[in-house]
C-alpha cells in the first residue's frame, strides 16, 4: 500500500464548510460533478491510500465510487467497476465506464446517468482501500455470463496469484462461492473455468498459451515448473514446461523486447536452462501457432 494525492469528493451538505456558494459550484469550472449531487475541487488534493501499482485510471474510477457512496453509502462497486480496482484484466473489449454498484434486494432504485445498479439477495463485500467492493469470488460469478472461458480463467488466474498486490482470493473460494448459488448463470462455464485456475501465473497471455496448448491436444504443462541451476545455485521458474521432457515454454510479451534489461534477464535465464539440458521455445503473439504445434508435438513425441 502506497499513498497518493487524490480528489476529494464533498456534497451540497458540505459547501458551508468549505465556503463554496452554489453560484461559484456552478460557474466556476474547479468544480467537476462527478455524479449528480457530488463534486471534486480539481484544485485541492488530499492523501488517500492506494494500491502501489494504481495509476490515474484506478484514480479516476476510486474516486467515481467514494463520491457516489457520499449519496448512496449501501452500494458497493461491482462488475466492471470492481473488476478494474481489483486490478484484474478487463478485457480491451469492454469499453464500458459506467459506475457500476452492488446493493441488496432492499436497495432503492438508482436513477441517475452512468450508474448502474445491480441488486443481489445476499451482497458480499469488503473493504479495499477505503473502497466497499463486493469480493473477488462474488464478482467473478456475477461477471460469468459476460466473459468467455478464457477471459473467465485470465480472471481466476489473476486474483489468485501475486500480481497487483495479491492473491485476493483463492481455488477453493472462488469454487464454493459457485456451489452456494442456487440461480447462476452460464454455470457449466464458470465450474470449468474455475477448474482451470492455477496459481502464480505471470500474465493473460501466459493463460491464453496454456489454455491453447489444452485445446489443442497438448498435455497441461506445469505453470513455471522449477529447475535447479547449478551454475548460480538458483530456482529457475520458466513460464511453462514439461519437467519430464526437459522442455520449457517461454510467453514473451512486447516489454520483453523493449526493455534492454528484460532482454538481457531473457536472454541469460534461456542459457542457464540450456546448461541444464532443457529446450527452450518462445512464444510471441506474431508467432505461427501451426508451426509452433508441430515443433512443439516433436519435441513431446521424440525427446532427446
């Protein structure tokens, strides 16, 4: 946890206090409405914890929420909302940036633009940097119809590994939240997906590489399989292998390349691994799958 400068969100209750007349609220443009009845003073900034990997998007969707809960202190953030102050990978397909909030079957209706409400029988929720947020094992069911399988297990697979500041939950939660509902949708889906969760996975992509390995006939490979290097007498942890064929698989995303010290951190852990007798293969997202499946199905088939 880290502490930044953020917006204070205050209400029309508050403008005597702080000396703000309804015209200046009006006119004067250090003033920005974030929902109706609720404000920030662009001007002024107090410190307010937060995630040490949050930047302005996080601000920005932190500071929605505690402005709204000024007017409606029974929500919590859910959905999309939730899912992107989790830190989870929301996938470039959702363009969505409503203010998206939880509340129980008592909850009144919500009418107001670019709010939504979702009411649930029983809301589970927590507290997340100053923030009330429904749990990682709630949000991940409610989001189960609106999510393929693969994004469903880039989720699980985030919220249970080291990445942002978790693991924000575990296998076992998440699975028995799914067994505690009676009314899910698109459950099939979601058991399968929570099936395929694994722990201390790097990236999405690194899931959409397993997943696709899955898919197409391939054994599961082991998720950073750990090899001994007696030349530095360290663990090394390849992204994923097949430790009975000596064969790793490395995921190398763009930063891979542009960062001259990930290249150089690449290029020595590809030589240790050699050393030890291990094959080593790379993956990009330019990389020819059709090709890479037969490489790979050699080296399985015919190991040295």
């Amino acid at each position: 946890m880290t502490f930044r400068q953020m917006p204070t969100p205050f209400t029309r209750a508050d403008l005597a206090a702080r000396k703000i007349t309804s015209y200046a609220l009006q006119h004067d443009p250090r003033y920005i409405q974030l929902v109706h009845g609720v404000w920030i003073d662009r001007t002024e900034d107090t410190v307010a914890p937060t995630p040490v990997w949050a930047g302005v998007n996080w601000q920005r969707v932190a500071t929605q929420l505690r402005g709204f809960r000024l007017r409606r202190p029974d929500v919590a953030g859910t959905f999309w909302t939730a899912a992107r102050l989790y830190g989870l990978p929301v996938p470039n397909r959702i363009r969505d940036q409503d203010l998206h909030v939880a509340g129980d079957t008592a909850c009144t209706r919500v009418n107001m633009r670019q709010v939504i409400l979702h009411r649930h029988r029983q809301l589970k929720q927590i507290d997340f940097f100053d923030l009330q947020l429904v749990t990682v094992p709630h949000l991940l069911v409610e989001l189960g119809s609106h999510l393929s399988l693969l994004e469903l297990v880039q989720f699980g697979d985030a919220a249970v590994s080291k990445r942002f500041g978790g693991p924000k939950t575990t296998v076992e939660s998440l699975q028995t939240e799914l067994a505690t509902r009676r009314q899910v949708r698109s459950r099939r889906r979601i058991e399968k997906a929570f099936s395929l969760v694994r722990l201390t996975v790097d990236s999405p992509r690194e899931t959409w590489l397993r997943l696709w390995l899955i898919d197409n006939g391939f054994p599961e490979p082991v998720v950073h399989p750990q090899v001994l290097c007696r030349i530095k007498n360290v663990i090394l942890q390849p992204d994923l292998g097949y430790p009975e064929f000596k064969l790793a698989i490395e995921y190398e995303g763009d930063h891979h390349r542009s960062s001259a010290g990930q290249f150089n951190t690449d290029i020595e852990r590809q030589q240790l691994l050699e050393a030890e007798g291990w094959t080593v293969l790379r993956v990009t997202k330019k990389t020819d799958l059709a090709t890479f499946g037969k490489l790979l199905n050699t080296h399985l088939n015919n190991p040295a």
